[in-house]
C-alpha cells in the first residue's frame, strides 16, 4: 500500500496549475450516455474515480479513450445493457449519476446502490424523488435501484435539500422528458453550471443552472459536443490553504475567484489575504493566523469539501476556533489524526473546536477518506520532522499528481510504497 512521506516544515513558494474539476467531470461523462455520438471532453483530471467512471461507461457499451487530459466518449449506442453494477458502483458513490442518463435514453435503468460511506449515510432518496416526479416508477430491492419509464415527463420539482448530485442526475433525464421542467432549491455548485454548458452543447434547452430553480425544456435527442471541464476549485482551495498554513506564497492558475470566494472570505477572517491574478489566484501566508469561526454549508456557503484542509489551518491559529459541519453528519474523520500529530481538537456532534496555535510534529497518520488525506498532507507540511500518511489511494481519487505538484512548490514529500517502521 503507497504512503507519502513527507518531511516538514516547510514554506511553500511558487505556482501550480489547477486540474480539471473531479466533480465537475463526472457527470459531464455520465453525460455523455445521453448521446450517441462522440463527446470530447478536455481537463479531465487523471485521478482514480474518472478511470473508475469510463470503465463504468466502457462496462455500458460506450467506448472511452482518454490521451492526456482529453477523454472521447464515442457515444452510448443504447441496447439492453443499462445496469450499474454493485462492484463497480461501490468504489464510488457518484456511479449513481448515471441514473438518469440511462433511464432517459432507455426507458429503463438498473443502479446499484452505493451502500454507505466514510463521511456519512449519503442518501439518494432525493434523486428518486426527482425522477420520480418525471414519471418514472421507481423500485429498490435486492440492493438496486430499478427506475423505468416509456418517456418521462416534463414537471415542476422541489428539492428537500439542495443534493448537487441529486440536482445533475434530475437535470440530465430532464433533456429528453416530454415538455418543460421546473427544478427548486436545486444546488448551485459551479460544477452544476458546468454540467448545464456540457448539455447545452448537446442541444439541450436549460436556463438557470447554478442558481435555485433551473427550467429545462425537453429535446427528442442530443448530439455530439466538445467541452472543456471547469478548474477544480477543490482542488486549488488545497494549495491555496498550503501556502496559507506554512507561510508560503503560491499561485493556483486556473482558479477562478468566484468558485474559491467562500474560502477567500474565511481566510480572510484568519487574516490571509488571497487575491486574484491574471490567470489565477495567489495566496501569501504572513505567519500570523488569528483564530476564526466557519460553518460548512452548500454553496454559496463555504465546502464541506474543504473543511478538513481548514482544520489544519486553524491548529496554527491563535487563540479557540471552531468548525460546525453542517453538511455531512461524520466528517472529522481526521480530528483523531490531527491530534496524533500534536493538534489539540475536541468534537462534540458537528462541532469541532481547535485550539492553537500547536507545534506540530511528525509521526505515522492514516488517511480515512479523499478531503481528510489532504487535511493530513497540509498538516505534514508544517510538522517537525518526517511525518507518514497511510492510505492515500483515497487522495489518489481526486487529487492529480499531488506529490509533483508540491514538490514543485519545494516541498520535501515522497511517494512510498514499502511498509516504514516508525
Ligand atoms: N442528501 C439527502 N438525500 C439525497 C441526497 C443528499 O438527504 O438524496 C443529503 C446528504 O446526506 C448530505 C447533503 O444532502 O447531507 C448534501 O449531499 P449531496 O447530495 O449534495 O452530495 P453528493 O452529491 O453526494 C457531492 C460531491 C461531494 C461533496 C458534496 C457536497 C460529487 C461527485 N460529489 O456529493 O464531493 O462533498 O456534493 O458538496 O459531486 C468529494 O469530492 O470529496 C466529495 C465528497
């Protein structure tokens, strides 16, 4: 099993280019079944869970090929074969994205259910609800979900919570429903707004997406398109939190200031100022953090998705911060492994309270799920001596050639893959 090991501290100091979004290109793949023609997808990032959704797709009937980070889809031709199966789809929750897709283009799609997960239970009972609303009839039994419908139908839809999933999964069976859909409270992540550029090249008619309510007028078919995925603002938060937490100075380019706003704001608070240049985004660390309060919640609140990478940040704050994550109900997963390096955290339910300013230092830490590896690969940075992260096929998921990247900043971080005594 690979491990980093990575020797602190350090100031990071430099540029790095942000991949393509992980979320953003995953449904823009599940996407592609909406079609039988080529779909050219660029920024792709070569991360673990797009190899794991093209083999998904390739597993359908659809021929991938990916060089470098373009990915053609030659299109789904249909047949009978509209079945996610479990040990596919348990490697990754977003396989439910192609749900929709398939239902639209077949009349019939069996899922199976991604089961639970690390940072929470994660239902899906809102994407069924939204495609039940479209006309489908929907059953779960023997682990999967079965949704069938001759054609779906235009309809007005609310969403309970605003899923970002849920949201693209209703929004792609939409295309093809007879008529015109009204989806509320949708989410309005940018990877939403992305999903609806992918689709609108394809000929689809949608207006509103990333904001509340998105109408989409349904088409007969869609047809071959070309598209770049949007930078992954996850992903660009990470190495902008880098430099903040070791005093660096880093440029992401590619980030966009209105994706990373929510971040930008709270550290702000801390008392890091991160600003936009030409092509990207550039944050200085000063070495002085002031203390802070943050709630996760959906955008345009700040991500649940960078939560973890703040934590580290705020255990070389000074004085009390707190943390309330309101999205996920189990997502401090890395609390105990901060702790182990010398953090000094407390949770009571989704409250976490950080006290710091605290010397970090290096010891073996296990990485529990994609965003907690990165939470730990920060608090390396500026731990004292050599610190082994555990585990990191989880950040191998989503983040794209993470140790070059920082190394490229100057950090000291290996890739292993022997066991270390500690
Ligand atoms: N929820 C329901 N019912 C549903 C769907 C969601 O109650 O049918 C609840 C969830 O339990 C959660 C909240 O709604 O409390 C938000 O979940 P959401 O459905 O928005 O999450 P998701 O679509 O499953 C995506 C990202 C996650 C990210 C969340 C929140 C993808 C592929 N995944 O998940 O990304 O944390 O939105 O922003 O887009 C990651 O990249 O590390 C990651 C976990």
């Amino acid at each position: 099993m690979e491990r980093f090991s990575i020797e602190g501290p350090v100031r990071l100091s430099g540029t790095v280019t942000a991949s393509g979004a992980k979320n953003a290109a995953l449904p823009a793949l599940a996407a592609t079944l909406l079609t039988d023609q080529p779909v050219e997808l660029a920024r792709v990032p070569r991360v673990r869970d797009i190899r794991t959704m093209t083999r998904l797709l390739e597993h359908l009937g659809a021929e991938c090929a990916a060089s470098g980070s373009v990915v053609r889809v030659g299109g789904w031709p249909g047949g009978d074969h509209a079945e996610a199966p479990y040990e596919l789809v348990k490697t990754m929750r977003a396989s439910i994205l192609v749900l929709g897709p398939l239902l639209a283009r077949r009349g019939f799609a069996r899922v199976s259910l991604p089961g639970g997960c690390a940072i929470g239970v994660r239902p899906i009972d809102e994407h069924l609800r939204g495609l039940q609303a479209l006309g489908a009839a929907i059953e779960v039994e023997e682990g999967y979900v079965t949704a069938r419908a001759e054609r779906l139908v235009g309809t007005r839809f609310r969403f309970q919570v605003p899923s970002v999933t849920g949201t693209e999964n209703v929004m792609m069976a939409a295309t093809h429903a007879r008529g015109t859909t009204r989806l509320e409270n949708c989410a309005r992540e940018a990877e939403i707004a992305d999903l609806a550029e992918l689709l609108t090249a394809m000929g689809a008619h949608i207006q509103g997406a990333g904001s509340e309510v998105i109408e989409i007028e349904g088409v007969d078919s869609l047809h071959g398109a070309r598209h770049q995925v949007i930078a992954d603002r996850i992903e660009a938060g990470t190495y902008l939190l880098a430099a903040a937490i070791t005093g660096g100075d880093v440029t992401v380019d590619g980030a966009r200031a209105e994706d990373l706003s929510p971040l930008t704001a709270a550290l702000h608070d801390t008392g890091v100022e991160v600003e936009p240049t030409g092509s990207g985004m550039r944050c200085r660390g000063n070495g002085a953090l002031a203390a802070t309060r943050l709630e996760t919640a959906p955008h345009p609140g700040f991500p649940t998705d960078l939560q973890a990478q703040f934590m580290a940040l705020l255990t070389q704050a000074e004085g009390t911060s707190t943390i309330r994550e309101s999205v996920f109900e189990n997502r401090f997963q890395h609390v105990p492994e901060l702790n182990r390096l010398g953090a000094d955290i407390r949770t009571a339910g989704r409250l976490a309270i950080v006290q710091g300013p605290r010397r970090l230092t290096g010891t073996g830490v296990m990485a529990t799920d994609l965003r907690a590896s990165a939470c730990l690969v920060l608090a390396a940075l500026v731990a004292h001596g050599t610190t082994v992260v555990d585990r990191i096929y989880h950040l191998d998921r989503g983040y794209e050639s993470m140790e070059s990247k920082l190394q490229s900043l100057g950090a000291r971080v290996e890739r292993v893959d022997q066991p270390m005594d500690l």
